[in-house]
C-alpha cells in the first residue's frame, strides 16, 4: 500500500477487512481494519504510546481528529461512559469501519463518524484526540490544526502523538507560535505526546 492511501477521500486499492484487537485503557477493543486505512490489521505504534502515557478522558464533547478505523474515539467513549465522540477523516472507507465499529461495541448513539464537510460548524469540543495524519505534509497539516483547535472550548485541551522524526518539536514550537500553548506529556519510542490547552 503506498503512503497516500489513508488519507485519500476514496482508496483504489481493494477492500479487504482485517481485525485488531487492543486492550485500551482496561478496555478490549475487538473492532475491524481494513485496507486503503491507516494501520491495516494492527494497533500503530504511536496509538499505543498516546495510550499508554495518558489517563482516558472524563466525558464532554469530544473530537477524534484524522479517526481512521476509529480506534481512538472508541476507546474514548469506551472509558467515558457520558461522552459525546465526533471522529472525523476524509477516508470515506475509514468512516464506514469506524461507524461499524461503533455499533459492534455498544457506543453507536454516542460516536458519530463524519466527513469534515459534514461536521457542524457550530459544534465545539472540550477535547481533540488525535495521531494526525502528518504525512500530508506540513502545510496541510498546519491548514488541519487552524482548522479545527479553534473549535476547542474555553479550557478544553488538545492531546496528539508525533513521531519525534516526523517533526513533534518543531509542531509544539509553531502550535505555541499560533497561540496555542503546547507541552510534552510524555516522550517514549520516538514519539512525542503533546497537550495543547485553550485559555478557560
């Protein structure tokens, strides 16, 4: 599979499924993959440090931002029982696994799958969770974050994982440049956890 598959609106490559199961939190995920999706068949290594070095969150409104298969927003709405997920990508066969997934895991009236035009643009979010997709280059990915932390609520937060030789230094340098202050949560197997919090 080449590198611009997952985040294309509508992959070429054969749809094939393949399941993943993850234990999130203290919560087991047995939910589908697939090709043409970021992380066909597995739990990428920088999900795994995201989970790893954070506590779940409390509830709120939450966004799943670049959700692939979902795997991030579930585990949220797993661990929070009262929060609302959002989880967005333009990966149209990414949205159908992670509605899917949704359903077989019992959080279906509290996880919405969306395209970004979809979205509402009146919604806002106490929290954004993400592994963003930084292989659409910088300035894309720059375009990605303007767009949606401005949707953070007054004392809401952003947490994302980045590999550190994908540029994670350089991000929490420019996030705090644009105004959005950012610190590292945690760093572990060339990953860097960031936390980004609006003013309340």
């Amino acid at each position: 599979m080449t590198d611009d598959h997952y985040f294309s609106a509508d992959p070429s490559v054969p749809f094939e499924r393949a399941p993943v199961t993850a234990d999130v939190w203290g919560h087991e995920l047995a939910i589908d993959s697939g090709t043409g999706v970021f992380a066909k068949g597995r739990l990428d290594i920088g999900t795994s440090v995201l989970f790893r070095e954070t506590d779940p969150p409390h509830g709120g409104r939450i966004l799943d931002l670049g959700c692939g298969y979902g795997v991030i927003g579930l585990a949220c709405a797993l661990a929070a029982p009262h929060a609302q997920v959002t989880a967005v990508d333009v990966n149209r066969r990414a949205l159908l696994l992670a509605r899917e997934n949704a359903e077989r895991l019992g959080v279906g009236e509290r996880f919405t799958a969306l395209h970004p035009d979809e979205v509402d643009a009146a919604w806002d979010y106490d929290e954004i969770w993400s592994n963003p997709p930084i292989r659409i280059g910088k300035a894309a990915l720059h375009e990605l974050l303007l767009t949606w932390l401005p949707r953070l609520a007054p004392g809401g937060r952003a947490v994302m994982v980045v590999g550190k030789n994908l540029g994670a230094d350089s991000l929490q340098r420019w996030l705090g440049e644009q105004g959005y202050p950012t610190h590292r949560l945690a760093s572990a197997k060339g990953f860097r956890v960031l936390e980004t919090r609006t003013a309340s």
